[in-house]
C-alpha cells in the first residue's frame, strides 16, 4: 500500500487490509514523503504491518516500485497485489478469490470491481479496461459507448479478460513482472501507469483479468485530485508508448479539441492540458527490473526509448471480444 499523507484515511483502509483471510500474507506500507508522522501513527497501531519509507515523494509509479523492489527481496512472493490507501476491502475472502483467478487462468494481472464513492454511495462501477478509449480519442467523444460499456460489463457475473485494470487494487504475478519489468517511471509523478503495465502484459501474449466476483470501495480523489496537466501528460504518453504512429498522428488533433466545459468557460484547465500534451509528446519511458535495488536509475531493454512507438496489439479479436 502506497501512502502519501492522509494518515486518518490510511489507518483504516490498512483496517480493512489486516482483516484478509488469507494464510501467508505479508502488508507493507510505502510511506511515500508523508508530513502528517503516517509511518509512525501506522507503526503504533498495526504491529502486524512493515513500514518502509521513501525519504520524499517519488511519485506513484516509483513509490510503488519502491514497494515492489522490497518486498521482492525481503518476502520472496509469488504475487504482489498494489493497494491506494483510499480503497476499503469489504470482503474477507477477497485475496482467495483473485489468486484462484490468477492460478487458475495464468494470468499476469488479476483485478477486482471497483466501487466508486462512500459507503452511502456508489456513483460507478469502475473496471477501467479502456485504455484503448485513452489512446484514440479524448474521453467525452465517447462518454456514451463508455457507459453503455461500463453496464454491460456490471451484468457479468464471471472473470474475463480485459486490456487494463485499477491499480488501486491489483493482483500481479511476480512472474510476469520478472518478464516485463515494473511501473514506467516515465508516467511520474501520477497516472496511468497502471494501464501502461496491464497493457505491456497483453501485448506480449500475457492475460489481463478482471473478476466481478470480488468488489473494492475507493473513496477516489483521496491522494492525487484532479490535475489536468498530468492527466493529459500520462494519456498522452500511454498513447504514444501503445499505438502505431499512423493512428497516433490521426487521433492526435482530436485530443487537442477544447471538452464541452472548456468552450463553455466553466474550465480553466485547457491550458494546462496543452502543456500537459507537450509534456507527454516527450516524457521518458524508464521501467526498472525488480532485481535493481536502485529507484529510477535503470531501464529494462525493452521498453528504455525515448519516444517508443509498438504496433498497436491491443484491440485484436481475443481482446474485443471480451470488451
């Protein structure tokens, strides 16, 4: 679990994490630069939790690889699973259920539904499973088939493969990070990287699942908000990094079209979204191993370019068909 202040909010997400019935789990908190003593509150309260600390805020993709790159010297596990300290596990047996996917299936991610909201509240279902939406247009030219996408899929009542999942709860087998290498430090300080990770595992033949049968609360919006730079800089990373450059340079004036707020004046950040997609344009991809004990400081060979472009295998016929 990756903590940045918010130490309230952490101590009872972390509640509901030492809950898990499950026979060999092991729960680390990455106090990532907290102000608010986050490592000492937890420390005092939740024995059965390691904490480790950062020094400073590295940014969620490097702060969960700080995680990763622990916990996969010290606890030599099978699967890792990452965990906001906004989300509220509700369900005990949550844990059993995604690693029977995983095994099961052979899957390289395994992922919960995601319940949006406060527990009087469930404004959305969310299964992400849409980064190829993220990588063609700008999210309100497809609002409509977005949320007739998101109620089908809240109908199914089995695991199927998607192209990404929700890292604010996502199982990861330890194999295929071995493979591909952890989070694209590149996507720094915030978003998307998730994605970039799931979508990495389907482009090399690897399974992303998403499992309705097991549902996570996110409170949402607890450590990060809204930043319109950086959320246009990680789509349009994520898009460069996963599309052909004939798609790329054909969708690309859409995204620079103003949204219905931005033209209506109510929105201030068109702005800061146009430096976010310049930003983007040229944004490192930097994907550590997780036998480097360093942070940031190397790139696998894969995936170390500059400005890499990969023909674009997500939307094949196996994935479509599941969307």
């Amino acid at each position: 679990m990756l903590a940045h202040n918010h130490v309230e909010m952490t101590l009872r997400a972390l509640s509901s994490v030492v809950a898990t019935d499950y026979p060999a789990l092991k729960v680390i908190l990455v106090d990532n630069g907290s102000t608010d003593r986050t490592a000492e509150f937890v420390r005092r309260r939740f024995m059965e939790v390691e904490v480790i600390s950062t020094g400073r805020n590295l940014g969620t993709p490097a702060g969960f690889n700080f995680g990763f790159k622990h916990a996969y010297r010290t606890a030599d596990p099978d699967y890792f699973v990452t965990l906001d300290n906004d989300v509220i596990i509700e369900d005990a047996n949550w844990l059993k259920e995604l690693v029977r996917v995983a095994e099961s299936t052979g899957a390289a991610a395994v992922g919960p539904a995601i319940i949006e909201g406060k527990e009087t509240e469930n404004r959305r279902l969310y299964v992400k499973g849409e980064a190829r939406f993220i990588s063609f247009l700008p999210y309100y030219l497809l609002s409509t088939a977005r949320k007739a996408t998101r109620k089908r899929l809240a109908t199914l009542r089995v695991p199927f493969e998607t192209d990404s999942l929700v890292g604010a709860c996502m199982l990861i087998s330890r194999r295929a990070l071995e493979r591909e290498g952890i989070y694209d430090e590149g996507f720094s300080p915030h978003g998307f990287a998730d994605g970039d990770l799931c979508l990495r595992f389907v482009e090399s033949g690897e399974k992303v699942i998403y499992d309705p049968l097991v549902k996570v609360r996110h409170l949402g919006g607890g450590t990060t908000g809204k930043r319109p730079f950086l959320d246009a800089r990680a789509r349009v990373k994520l898009w460069r990094d996963h599309w052909n450059p004939v798609l790329f340079a054909l969708s690309f004036p859409f995204f620079m079209f103003p949204s219905p707020s931005e033209l209506r004046g109510a929105s201030r950040s068109f702005g800061a979204r146009i430096r976010g997609i310049a930003s983007g344009l040229v944004a490192p991809t930097i994907v550590p191993t997780l036998e480097d004990p360093r942070c940031g400081l190397r790139s696998s060979g894969k995936h170390n370019s500059l400005c890499r472009f990969s023909i674009c295998r997500v939307t094949t016929s196996r994935v479509l068909r599941k969307l």
